[in-house]
C-alpha cells in the first residue's frame, strides 16, 4: 500500500483527491494539512510514499517546503497539484525536485496516471504542459547570484511569515523558537536580501511569488 500526504489549503481539493486515490484502492492517505509548514512537519514524521502539495500555501510557500522535503525525505515522490501553470512555475517546482506538476482540474485519470508514472521512476506533467521545452530550461544551473539562495530553511519561513504580517513574537510562537531568535532570524533575511523596511519585504516576496499580491 503506498502511503500518501495531502498539502493543499482547500479542504474540497483535498477531499476531492483523495476520493480519486482511495477508489483506486492501492493508496492509503496517512494525513491532511493545509499550509507548508505542516507539510514539512508531517511529512518528516510519516515518510510518505507520495506528497500531493499545492503551491500557494500558507505559513511556508510550496516551493521552499518542496525544497525541504527534499532533504528531510528524499525517498518521497512529490507531485505538485497547482492552478499556475505558467513555464515559471513549472521549472522551479522542477528545479526544486517536483516528480510531477498536475494541474488543478485536472481529470481523475489524469491524477492516477500521475502516480502509476512518478511510482515507476518518471515524471509526469499535465498535458498541456510542453516537457521538452521544460526539460531543457530546467537543466540550466540556477543563478547562483541570487541572495535568496544564501537563506538558510529557517531565515526562508521567517521570510515567508514577516511577508503575512506576522510579529516577532507570533513567529517564534508559530515555529516554537524564542522571539530573541525570531528577531534576529528576521534581521540576518533582511541584511542578506539588502531589505530596508517591512514594505520592502512585502514587495520581495510578491515578486518571487512566496505570497499573492
């Protein structure tokens, strides 16, 4: 039976899937959760077999919790389930370690299709998604210039949370670490991105997409 993670803030989406996969009969869905961070969390615990994960995901953007599991669990098999799909998003969920990138509204058979290709070792993407297009710009090394890439895991969430308004101390309470470390968290992300003020940072996670404008 293999073992299966729902992350999507839309409690018909998760539902929806997992009625296509338990009428399948050879998935079992182990948890549910509804922002990124849980994601992270639930999948480090449970070692799933396969991870649906949206993109726009509340407390930490589906992109950096897909980077995450990536290291925390490798052996699962992530398939993204998001409404973009614009090239952008598509290379960078890729880039990042994606198996699959389904896109929402996709026909149940399309969904189960995904798992019988990502479970055998390939990828599978949407079909109006051109793979050989995608393929050759995900091949390309990223810029290694860019300053989000010197964030560690955690400076990223407290990037991600700062961006939602969040305070010091409701981000230490939200990650379980001390307001002190929040803070300062918050001022190495800011020094690292050449960040000024809170709109600065705002505006530099609308336009990496880490939150909607």
């Amino acid at each position: 039976m293999n073992t299966v993670i729902l992350a999507d803030d839309h409690d018909i989406v998760r539902r929806g899937v997992r009625a296509v996969l338990e009428a399948d009969g050879r998935f079992q869905v182990v948890a549910e959760v509804s922002d990124g961070l849980s994601a992270v969390q639930m999948v480090e615990k449970h070692k799933p077999s396969l991870l649906f994960l949206d993109l726009s995901l509340p407390r930490l953007h589906g992109l950096e919790a897909l980077r995450q599991i990536r290291i925390t669990s490798p052996t699962t098999k992530v398939l993204v389930l998001s409404m973009h799909n614009d090239e952008p998003y598509v290379i960078e969920a890729l880039r990042s370690g994606a198996s699959a990138y389904i896109l929402k509204g996709s026909e149940s058979d399309e969904i189960v299709r995904a798992t019988q290709e990502v479970l055998a070792g390939r990828r599978f993407l949407s079909a109006p998604l051109t793979e050989w297009a995608i393929t050759a710009l995900a091949v390309k090394t990223p810029e290694t210039s860019d300053a989000y890439n010197t964030l560690s895991p955690r400076e990223r969430e407290v990037l991600q949370i700062s961006a939602e308004g969040f305070s010091n101390a409701e981000i230490a309470e939200k990650l379980f670490i001390s307001a002190r470390t929040a803070e300062t968290h918050r001022a190495n992300l800011m020094r690292k991105l050449n960040l000024q003020t809170q709109t600065d940072l705002v505006r530099y996670t609308i336009r990496r997409g880490l939150i909607q404008a």
